[in-house]
C-alpha cells in the first residue's frame, strides 16, 4: 500500500466499490421513507432535520472511502475484508434511522446511538487502513496519520453526541460542531500537508456510480408505492403520469450529470478537489430526497398526505433544484464560470418557478410536477446544443 498512480489513465470503479455502494442503496431508501413520510404529515423540521443528519453521516463516511480506495486500493485480502466491515458499519446505520426521526419529532435528545455504533464499525474497518498506508508509503504518512487521527477525534465526539444528556437544540450545537470537526481533518491533510495520490478519472467515475444508484433507488421506492396502489384502486390517469415523470426526472437527473465532464476538468485543476469533493454532499442529499418528493406525490394521489398541493409539490422540486444547481455550478467551478453555465442554471430554476406559479393560478398538482420535473432538462438541453461543452465520453 505505497499509493497508487495518480496519472494511470482513465481507471474506472472496481466490483468491490461498486459492490460497497450497493449497501448504501438500504441506507439510502430507509431515510427516504421517513422523510417522506414525515413530509406528508406536515412534520417538516423533524423531516428535513433527521434526513440531513443521517445522510450527511452516510455520504460523508462514503466519501472518505472512496478518496481513500482512489489513492490505496491494493485489492488484498486485507483491503477486502476492510471493505467488508465498512459494509457491516453501513447496515447498522440504515437500522437507527427511524430513531433518529422520532426522538426529534418528541423533542428530544437526537437518538443516534445505533447510527454512531454504526460509523464506529466504519471507523474500525478504515483507520487500520489508513495506518497501513502511513506504514507502508513514506512519501504520505504525515497525511495518512493526519487522517487517522481526525476520524478517531472525530469520532469519539460522535460518541459523546449520542450518549450525553443533551436537549435538541444543544444537540444540533454539537452536531454542527462534531461536522466542523470532519471537514477540518481533510483540509489539514490534503490541503495543508500533502495530497494523496488519487485518481481524477476514477473519482469522478464514483461519483457518477453513487448518482446512478442513489436514483435507481428513488425510482424503486416510488413504483413500489404505485403498485400498492394500483393493487387497491387499479390504474389511474395520476398514477401513471406520476410514475411515468418519476422515471423520466432520474433519466434527465442522470443524463445532467454525466454529460458534463468533470474527470476532465478534474485532472486540470487538481487543486480544486477539496471543495469540489466535499460540496458534493448537498447534490447527493438531493438527488436521494428526489425520490422522497415522489413518494410523497404518491401518497397525495393516495390520500395520505395531510398538506397543501404546494408543500407536495416543492417536497419533490427543491431537492431537485439543489441536485441541479449544485451538479453545475461544481463542474463550472472546475471548468470556470461562463455563459453557458449562467443559462444551463436558469434552465434548471425556470420550470420549479413556472410549476410554481401553475398551482397559485390553481392549475392541478400533476400538472406542477409535470411542469417542475423539467428542472433538469433544460439544461440538458442547453448543453446539448452548445458546441462548447462536449458530451462525456466522447
């Protein structure tokens, strides 16, 4: 484990990553269930609180792996069964969500004893690993030890948030500060001391792998909720023009993505990596709260969801701006800013205002979603037609 090749060519994702992101799938759909279903209810803090909580620890501990994977991946027994604790942590953490969810709507002390035992299982699986590089590659040990230590410093502060008699709003305090604590490890490692040797084509090729089954979720969870459905009531005109859209916002959210070469970009400007890596977060949160919105359209058709059109409307819409937003303005912030991208951002806000404006004129709910579900397309589209920016791959 002395680093891998930072310039090998376009390296792509190998079956353990893609194995390991897989089990995020569950984690993922959990959270996407109970803000969905806190939504509906109208328990918007508790909804929108305990999804950011849950899925920062989970895309958070997913990036940390794959930097590492991208820079040390040695492919041995040890690097499997390492991966394979991971995997464990992960499960665990999908198990303690629904907590988390109901001691904030009780107004309690944020019950995350089984997602931090969770992200302790990680924590065991890749500290070990990054004092093995430490070890074995001289040329990085000062930053494999920095990072090293800052899970474990991160971590027993994760330990002390779960355990400590705390009400909610010295709780949340203590999470922004236990998350302060996690970006501050990287930054001090990768910017301050030394950068490891990843790899930009593989990186970025992760990244595309989570965006792809983060929305294959989305669309799972939402057919499952239309088949129960349909199973009671049969087909309708809603349903299927519901699960049509669904399916037609993850192909666009993914077409938006990939279409936009960041491997590329990223090999360019290596020292853009850190915000690039990180400001990730918000674009992940979205794209899996994307199919939460769905849900909850599903169970309006249902009749189970117990707020305004609107509220139904902008629990789809806004996560699905964030998605769009984010994905641009991180590429153009490895390419730098231009016209194109001021029109491809304009694009993707164009269709939430106008789906917006079509239920204050009292248009119908399906409508809106139809209408907002264009988010993403536009700027497909304007990207498509500019000469300027190449499809990926090609």
């Amino acid at each position: 484990m002395t680093g891998r090749d930072a310039d090998e060519g376009e390296r792509a994702g190998s079956g353990l990553e893609v194995f390991y992101d897989l089990i995020f799938v569950v984690l993922f759909a959990v959270a996407g269930v109970q803000l969905a279903e806190y939504l509906a209810e109208g328990k918007f803090f508790t909804a929108v609180v305990g999804y950011l909580i849950v899925t920062f620890g989970a895309v958070w501990a997913w990036i940390n792996f794959a930097w590492f994977a991208s820079a040390f991946d040695t492919d041995d027994p040890w690097f499997r069964l390492s991966v394979f604790v991971q995997m464990i942590g992960v499960s665990i953490m999908a198990t303690g969500i629904p907590a988390v969810f109901s001691s904030i709507d009780a107004d309690e002390h944020i019950d995350m004893k089984i997602i931090v035992f969770g992200y302790m299982v990680m924590r065991i699986g890749l500290v070990p690993q990054w004092v093995r590089a430490a070890l074995q590659a001289r040329d990085y040990r000062r930053t494999c030890l920095t990072y090293a230590a800052a899970c474990v410093v991160a971590q027993i502060g994760w330990t002390f948030v779960a355990l400590a008699p705390m009400n909610l709003t010295v709780t949340l305090i203590a999470v922004a500060v236990c998350a302060f604590i996690e970006f501050l490890g990287p930054f001090v490692a990768e910017v301050l001391v030394k950068r490891t040797p990843w790899n930009p084509f593989h990186i970025t090729e992760r990244y595309a792998t989570l965006v792809v089954i983060t929305l294959g979720e989305g669309v799972v969870g939402t057919v499952a909720v239309l088949q129960a459905q349909i199973s009671r009531t049969g087909w309708s005109t809603q349903a299927a023009v519901l699960g049509v859209t669904a399916l037609s916002v993850t192909f666009a959210m993914w077409w938006l993505y990939t279409i936009m070469p960041n491997g590329e970009a990223l090999a360019e400007k290596r020292e853009r990596c850190f915000l690039w890596g990180y400001g990730s977060i918000p674009m992940f949160m979205g794209c899996a709260a994307v199919g939460a919105g769905m849900h909850v359209i599903a169970l309006w058709i249902e009749g189970e969801a117990h707020i305004s059109e609107l509220a139904v409307l902008l629990t789809s819409a806004i996560p699905m701006l964030i998605f769009a937003v984010v994905a641009i303005g991180l590429h153009f912030y490895l390419t730098g800013p231009s016209r194109l991208a001021l029109w491809m951002l304009i694009g993707a806000m164009l269709p939430i205002g106008a789906a917006v404006l079509l239920l204050a004129a009292g248009g119908p709910l399906i409508a809106g979603v139809v209408v907002g579900a264009l988010a993403p397309v536009l700027p497909v589209l304007v990207i498509e037609f500019n000469s300027k920016v190449a499809p990926a791959g090609a």
